[in-house]
C-alpha cells in the first residue's frame, strides 16, 4: 500500500509551488495605478477634436467627432465627459440653427449636472444656455430686444461665473458671453475688459482659433463704439492668430469683418480689397 503521507507530500508539491510563484510574482510585480484613464484620455481627446473643428466651422466633422466622444464617456459613465460632449453638441446644433435642439441638449447636460450637486458644472451649463438665449435675441429681436435680454442676464451671468474654480475654458467662455451683453447695453469699455479676461486664458493655453475669436469680438466692440482704426488693429491680430492656426474659416470671417470696418471708416478701395480676399478664402472652402 502507497504509503499517505508520501502521497500527500508529493501530491501537495504543485500546490505548494504555485503558491510560492504567486508569492514571489507579487512581491516583484510594479504597484497598479488606482485608476484607469485609456477610454476617458481617448474620449477627452475627441472632444478637444471636435471642438477644433467647430471653432473652424467644419461643423458635419465636429458632429461626428463629438459622436464618438459621447459614445465613450457614455460606456465609462463619466458625469463630467457625459456633460462636456452634450454642451459642445448643442453649440453646434445652434450654430447650424437647429435651435430647439440645442436647448433640448443644453437641459438634458444641465439636468445632469444638478443631480450630481456640482455647482460648478451647472454654473457651466447655465452660461451655455445663457449664450444661446443672447445669441438667438441678436439675431431675432433686433437691437431693442437684444439690449433687453443683455441686460436681464448680466447679474445672472455675474453670479454663475463666480462658482467657475477650475474649468478655465468654461470660465473664459463666460467672459466672452459676458461682453456680448455690455456691448449690447453700449458699455464698450467693460465688454473689451471682459474679453481681455477671455484673451489672456486662450493665449497662455496656446488656444489659437478662440484667442482669434476673442481679438475679432474686441474688433467688434470697438467698430460699434465707433473705433475703426482700433477696430483694424484687433482684426490684424485675429488675421495673425488665424494663419497660425491654418484656420480658414476664421481667416475669411476676418477678412469679411475687415471690409466691413473698411466700408464704415470711407475706405472704400481697401473695403473691396479685404471683401476679394475673405471671398477667395471661402471659395477654397467650397463656399459661396
């Protein structure tokens, strides 16, 4: 008879071994991270994507972009990539005036954002809904009404920008809405100061196509004050920030703009000069 104890011992030796890998294999193995960042990295990343291609006007590609943005911050159920692709979904749903919807998607972020009692994104979603309410009144209501909606929502847009700590894009984003509504109340020397807040955030971050954006909105303010040559000067510095972004279609809406203060200021030669070259940029594009 096979004596138990040797059957034990030898069966036991497998066991025993593995046991002491194990130990030695863990003992050697590198700490794990406490988290996993590869679908939330790759999801922030199409959204920074996305948003490029709609500060460049590429809308379709952005909408596709952001479509793969959401599906990823949906599969890791991510609250702030979950809000953060619905915002930029309604602002291009706005932009290609499709207004209901974007609102529908702007509620659906903020609702989110209240249900997580973050206060900083529901600042966040509020600012954004805020812009498309001025928007549509400048484009809808005229400058009476827009002037109305300036100023019911300036002390509103006061007191949500306070609760931004850390989103420093969001943050800026505020800052520009912020000076459309004091250029519409005409108080031009707050509505340049609120961009200049806008500007510095975008240029120490080497945003380029929104640093652009900001010197074309400081243009603006100043061709309504009646600043013209000032005016010309900002748009120069949007030209400048544009080429460096090899952004077309910020280029020709400079080019545009530049006519346009070119035509009010009586130089009418550099007005069709400027309106030749924002055409033949848009042309490149495929737009008429």
């Amino acid at each position: 008879m096979m004596d138990k104890k040797l059957f034990l011992s030898h069966s036991s030796f497998p066991i025993v071994f593995w046991l002491l890998f194990m130990l030695i294999s863990c003992s050697s193995a590198p700490k794990r991270p406490p988290e996993v960042f590869l679908q939330r990295s790759a999801g922030e990343k199409q959204l920074e994507l996305a948003n490029r291609e709609a500060d460049r006007g590429n809308f379709s590609q952005a909408l596709d972009l952001l479509e793969e943005a959401r599906r990823l911050a949906v599969s890791i159920d991510d609250p702030s990539l979950r809000i953060r692709t619905g915002l930029s979904r309604g602002n291009i749903l706005f932009s290609l005036g499709r207004r209901e919807d974007a609102v529908a998607v702007w509620d659906a972020a903020l609702g989110e954002a209240e249900s997580l009692n973050n206060r900083e994104f529901t600042a966040i979603c509020r600012i954004y809904r805020t812009r498309g309410r001025l928007l549509a009144a400048l484009a809808d209501a005229g400058e009476a009404g827009a002037a109305r909606t300036a100023a019911e929502i300036k002390d509103e847009l006061n007191r949500e920008l306070g609760f931004i700590k850390t989103d420093q894009l969001s943050l800026a984003l505020g800052w520009t809405v912020l000076a459309l509504a004091e250029k519409e109340s005409r108080r031009f020397t707050e509505a340049e100061a609120a961009v200049k807040k806008a500007l510095d955030t975008h240029v120490k971050g080497n945003y380029l196509e929104q640093a652009a954006y900001d010197w074309y909105l400081i243009a603006s303010i100043r061709s309504v004050a009646g600043g013209y040559d000032g005016a010309q000067e900002a748009l120069e510095q949007a030209i400048a920030l544009d080429r460096r972004a090899e952004n077309s279609w910020g280029l020709a809406t400079d080019w545009r703009a530049l006519a346009e203060v070119y035509r009010k200021a009586g130089k009418t030669a550099e007005a069709e000069t400027a309106a030749a070259r924002s055409a033949e940029i848009y042309g490149s594009l495929g737009i008429k």
